[in-house]
C-alpha cells in the first residue's frame, strides 16, 4: 500500500507513536471517509494552545483512559483536526507544524504558506 503524501509532496512521515496518535491510532496523521474531524495536521503542543483547545471545548490534557487517552502535555505531538488549527491559527495560538507528518489533504482547508509560517524548528 502507497503511503499518501504530505504537504511538501513526499511521503507521508509518522507522527507520534508516544502518545499514540492518529485517527486510526496508527502513529499517523491519515485520513479516511469515516473521519469526521479530518485529523490530519501533525502539530506539537504548546500550553498556549491546549489552553485555547479547552476554551473552545476540547479539553487534550485530562487523560481518558477509557479512550486509551493519556491527556497530552506541552511538546507532544498529536494528530489534530486541520479546522482546530485553523481555528487556533486565527486566534494566534496555532500550534507548531510538523510539515512531513501533515497529510496533503491539510492544503484544501489551509494554506502552504501559514503551515510553513508553523514549522516546526528543526534540531
């Protein structure tokens, strides 16, 4: 099976297998018809932005274990749904982007050029 492409062109990159991530809890930022929330932005959390998710009514940091949830903290990196970003990108607290591990699907809801503007700094 052909992985699918990220937003730079190349191969779809794994995202976190620690937190375990994914729509599919794949390590994987994929996507799929039974998707609903397009989960396909790669993003590293900051407390900024889990603040902000809580705010608006997604609350990642309390675990839920009956979800195989852990509850994520500052330096994770998760799979979120691309209309979050969007939203948390508006609101100035879009979350740093893991651009080989984002799905190409991500260009349709935003652009190139404010992911890139996310990038994550590279080590």
């Amino acid at each position: 099976m052909n992985r699918p492409k990220n937003v730079l062109g190349g191969e779809l990159k794994d995202c976190s297998h620690s937190p375990l991530t994914g729509f599919y809890r794949d390590g994987c930022c994929n996507t799929g018809a039974d998707d609903a929330g397009v989960h396909i932005v790669c993003a590293q959390m900051t407390q900024e932005f889990l603040f902000f998710s809580a705010a608006v009514g997604n609350d990642l940091s309390t675990p839920l274990p009956m979800f195989h949830f852990p509850g994520l903290k500052p330096g994770d990196k998760w799979c979120l749904c691309v209309a979050r970003w969007a939203e948390a990108l508006e609101a100035g607290v879009a979350p740093p982007v893991d651009l080989e591990a984002t799905h190409i699907a991500a260009l349709e809801f935003v652009s190139l050029e404010d992911l890139k503007r996310h990038a994550l700094k590279v080590e």
